[in-house]
C-alpha cells in the first residue's frame, strides 16, 4: 500500500491513533502512540524522537564518565533527531485493537538513514548487495524460556527463582504444547496476523523452552519480522501470565537460547548459492561468501554476542559453537551449511544467540559474507567432520564481551565493513555493559565469599 491507500483506509475507520518504534542499539523496540493528525503531519515533514535511544543502555542509564558517544550525551542535551516513518512496514495490532503499526528510521537532516541507527546500518549493507546484483533472503529463528510470573513480581524478587510454564526436559513435545496451547495457539495465529509468519514452533530441551522458526524473506524485513517476534511475543505472554524470556543463558543448568541466521543470495529469481554440478551443490559464490563470514566473525563479533550473558552461552557442549568453523549440516559449527534444492540451499549462522540485535547480527552476516564474494576468499579449510568443538585450526571465539569489544574498537575490517561513526558508536556501547558488569557485584560472589573468606 501506498501512502494515499493507508491514508484513504484510516480517513474510512474510526483510527485515531497509530503505534510506531525505533530499534534502539540493543534490540529493543522504543515507541509510542501518536495522533492520526500526527501521523499525517510525519508523513509529510518526519517527526522527532529523542536522541537518546541511542545514548543509553538497555535500563535506561546513560553512558557517561567518558562512555559518552560523538552522536549524543550530556553534552549535547539529549536533543530530537529527525525520524521517517517507513510505510512498507505497515501492519495492525491484533492484540491491540487492531492499532494500526509502523516502524520507523533516525535519519540525519537530509533524510537519509543513520548509519549508527540499527535499521538504517542493515539498509546500508541491503544496498551494498543490490548494487552487487544480489537480493540477499534471510530467515531468523529463536529459542525462548517462558515463565509464570508477572513483572512486578518477579521484579520484586531480585529475578530469583523464575517458574517455567513446564518442568523437566521434554524438546519437541506435543505434550507440553498442549498444556499451553492457548498460549502457543495465540502466539502462531496472532503473529501471522501481524505479517510475522512462523514456518513453525516447537518445545526445546530444557523446562519451558519454545523454538520458533520465522518464514523467510527479504533481509530487512526479515529483521523487521524478527525484531517484532521479540516484543509481540513478551505483549501475548502478558496476557496469559507468561514473560518469555530471550536472555542467551538464564541458568546454568541448562543449554542457552539461539537466534541463528538462516541465509541465502538470489539473482533473477534463482538461489546462487545452489550449483548441482559442484560438490555438495554449493556453488563457488555461497563458498567465498562462507568464507567471508568465518573470516571477519573473529573481528565483529560482539554484533552477534552483544551482551555480557551473550558468552555464557557459547560453551562447548551446549548447542552453541566455540570455534571458527563450518560443516555440512553440522550443528558444533560456527557455520552450517546446508546445501540441498535450488530454493532450500543456504547457510545458517549459529553465532547469535535470541538477545542479538537482529538488524546488527543480519548486518554483520550480509556484510561480511559479501567482502568474501568481493575480495574471492578462497574457504580453505574443509568442512568440519564430527565435533566442531574440537577443531581448533582456525582459532576460537572471545570468552567475553571485554575481549571481543577491543578487537572490534582496533579492526579496520570493522570500519571497512560498517564505517567509522557506527564502529566507534557501538563499540563505546559495548565497553560501557563491560564496565557496568565489572563495576557490579553479583551474586556468584556474594555466595563465593561473603561468608567464607
């Protein structure tokens, strides 16, 4: 639709107010509900949102003590910065009245995207793809832990002891969804409603573990799509008396949460990653573009493990990779490839985890698989046979967020891939969750020495 359609279907209801967010540094949604009379206004001229979105964590906090970036802070007020609402994303709310939705850009004064902004960095790397020819498809899948608790309580108790809807260890059980199917039923039909379609979802191993899997499409929508998931899925659990849960690890009893990247580039409507005559039927484009992704991964990667939980779930043993490495339909892998049909042939990269930014951890995989293409890295090492976990040939991942931080603030690979404004914006971003982590005492320590040393 285009804007006279939307606008002529809203002058032919009784809509007074639209629903639209920005996708702040973290991932996370921050919107507001604005007037019809608004909405028109924006359409016309853009709109303001305060700058601060990208000027503070994920609780609010502004960075400060020299933490501040070069786009905003203190120092500059705080002020609004430009906003274009993107009417391809249109869509209603089914569990919100049917309000209509939008997402939104920050862009500079001319209008064009901010390349520090999430969206507009992914929009970049979309455009550095088509220029090549390229329409590159991306599907997104997550596991989630889901919980009976309500926010005031379990703010209350510190986030301790958290109730899964189910107990014990039960992955792909039809058992354990009925015991909640209002809950799932909602979550698969209200999100087709909301042009978030699920291919499919399923229990995982561990207790009140869901995994669901996005249909695939366009690389931004598809992020649009994953992004949405996210926050659709916390608004239907509130409904039900569920807060789901997308942190990478939440306990160390069990294996942490994925949001791995399925991935494949098209030309004149055929996968290019697809040749039948080659081995594995993986055509010469899909091998430079793997070997683009495993060779800047090292590099960007806090883009795919963003936060200081992210690395609790990348151990060995526990469904998520530890080392630089591809296989054949090999899940101990960084990379998985899976060659198969002309429309089914792709890559799936098990790096992220469900708290990944989904238009940055798209943004790194796009980019970095094309620098493979452009610059024809050859994938040297043979596909990973048997545990991944093991081969230690290529190197291995940063154990922390600290670590991965200071190779991305150095690379010029990073600045090559994503430019100078966005890898020193984000990296501060970065360095501030470090130090707020080393600056806090958590409770692993209080139970380690508060009465023993």
């Amino acid at each position: 639709m285009d804007q006279n359609d939307i606008l002529k279907e809203f002058e032919d209801s009784s809509i007074n107010k639209i629903k639209l967010a920005v996708s702040d540094i973290d991932g996370i949604l921050r919107g507001k509900y604005i007037h019809i009379n608004k909405f028109k206004s924006a359409l016309q001229s853009g709109f303001g949102f305060c700058d601060v979105i990208l000027g503070w964590d994920i609780n609010d906090k502004c960075y400060e003590n020299g933490d501040e970036s070069d786009f905003t802070g203190w120092h500059t007020g705080y002020p609004d910065n430009p906003a274009r609402i993107d009417l391809s994303t249109y869509r209603t709310v089914p569990w919100d009245d049917d309000v209509p939705f939008f997402l939104a850009d920050l862009t500079d004064n001319d209008g064009k995207s901010l390349n520090i902004c999430p969206r507009g960095l992914l929009k970049k790397i979309k455009k550095e793809a088509t220029d090549l020819g390229y329409s590159p498809q991306f599907a997104q899948e997550f596991e989630w832990f889901n919980f009976r608790e309500n926010s005031e309580d379990i703010n209350d108790a510190g986030f301790h002891d958290p109730k899964p809807i189910t107990r014990g260890m039960f992955g792909y059980s039809l058992i354990r969804a009925s015991r909640n199917r209002e809950f799932i039923n909602d979550i698969f039909d209200l999100m087709g409603l909301f042009k978030v379609p699920l291919e499919g979802i399923h229990t995982e191993t561990g207790p009140g573990v869901y995994e669901a899997a996005i249909l695939y499409n366009d690389v931004l929508e598809a992020a649009d799509r994953a992004i949405l998931f996210k926050t659709g899925l916390k608004e239907i659990g509130h409904f039900h008396g569920i807060i789901p849960s997308f942190m990478a690890k939440w306990s160390d009893d069990y294996p942490g949460c994925s949001g791995h990247l399925h991935q494949s580039l098209w030309k004149d409507d055929k996968n290019i990653f697809f040749d039948p005559n080659k081995p594995n039927k993986m055509s010469p484009i899909m091998e430079h573009y793997i070997a683009g992704v495993l060779h800047c991964l090292p590099e960007i990667l806090p883009l795919y493990a963003p936060t200081i939980n992210s690395y609790k779930r990348l151990t060995e043993g526990a469904w998520a990779p530890t080392t630089l490495t591809w296989g054949i339909d090999n899940r101990t892998c960084a990379l998985r490839a899976i060659p198969g049909s002309s429309k089914a042939t792709r890559l799936e990269m098990r790096v992220p985890g469900s708290d990944a930014n989904p238009y940055l951890a798209m943004a790194a995989s796009l980019a970095s698989g094309l620098y493979g293409i452009k610059n024809k890295i050859p994938l040297k090492t043979p596909a990973t046979q048997g545990n991944g976990y093991t081969n230690t040939q290529n190197g291995t991942l940063s154990r922390h967020l600290g670590e991965a931080t200071q190779k991305m603030k150095s690379s010029k690979l990073a600045v090559e891939l994503f430019g100078e404004n966005f890898v020193r914006h984000f990296t501060k971003s970065r360095e501030w969750e470090w130090n707020e982590h080393l600056n806090s005492v958590s409770d692993w320590e209080l139970k380690r020495y508060f009465e023993i040393i």
